[in-house]
C-alpha cells in the first residue's frame, strides 16, 4: 500500500510517480521525526513535526521543517529528496533554469536602476 499524505490526491500520485521514475522506494527511506524550531508556538516546541529524511542508498539525509504539520512535512522531505536526485542526474537542466533566472533578475535590476536614474535627475533639476 502505498503512503498518503494531507495533500490533494494528484499531487500524492503525482510524488509516487516521481519516486517510482527516479527509483527511490519506500523500504529504502528511514524516517525519523524531531522537534522543530522556530515559528509555531507550542505546536513547535512540543510537538515532534519536523522529519528528518534518509535515503539509505545514496546516504542523501535532509531535514523538513517546513510546515507546522507533520504529515505535510513529510510530503515536502520527499518532495526534496527527488528534486535532490533529479540535480544529481542532471545538472545541465538545472544549470539552464538558473541561468535563464539569473538574466531575468538582471533584466529586472537593469528596469530599477533605469526607473531611479530618471527619479534623480528630476530631483536634481527641481533643486537647482
């Protein structure tokens, strides 16, 4: 049987999937669920709902503190775990999407500054 978690049924389909097409299963993961810090009130600092995630193949270890629940948290590990895969598999992929978000912050910085060099030179005439 495979495990569900509190989100919507695609997106649990759509996790098995992932995992089932990078090889990662279920037997291979040890599970263990901490305290978290941070943010939260009593859930957090009483309440073990923070999930620290092994895969014991590639010994790739993460911890997911995330969300103030722990079945989402657990979601959210395994959701990392394969994006971590998926980075080891392919790199060049990933290399491209931080390229094209670093053009775009550019792009964006370029925009502000253009935008702020007007604003000044309006201030400076006014003054004189």
């Amino acid at each position: 049987m495979a495990l569900t978690f509190p989100v919507s049924p695609e997106k649990n389909a759509a996790l098995q999937k992932r995992m089932q097409s990078l090889g990662i299963r279920e037997s291979d993961l040890k599970e263990q669920f901490v305290k978290a810090s941070g943010k939260g009130g009593q859930n957090v600092n009483k309440v073990a709902t923070a999930v620290v995630l092994l895969h014991v193949p590639t010994s790739k270890q993460l911890k997911c503190s995330i969300y103030r629940t722990q079945g989402l948290n657990r979601y959210k590990a395994r959701d990392l775990l394969c994006l971590e895969m998926e980075k080891e598999r392919t790199p060049e992929k990933f290399r491209e999407k931080l390229d094209a978000i670093r053009k775009q912050k550019d792009k964006q910085k370029k925009r502000a500054e253009e935008k702020y060099k007007g604003n000044s030179l309006e201030n400076n005439e006014i003054e004189d």
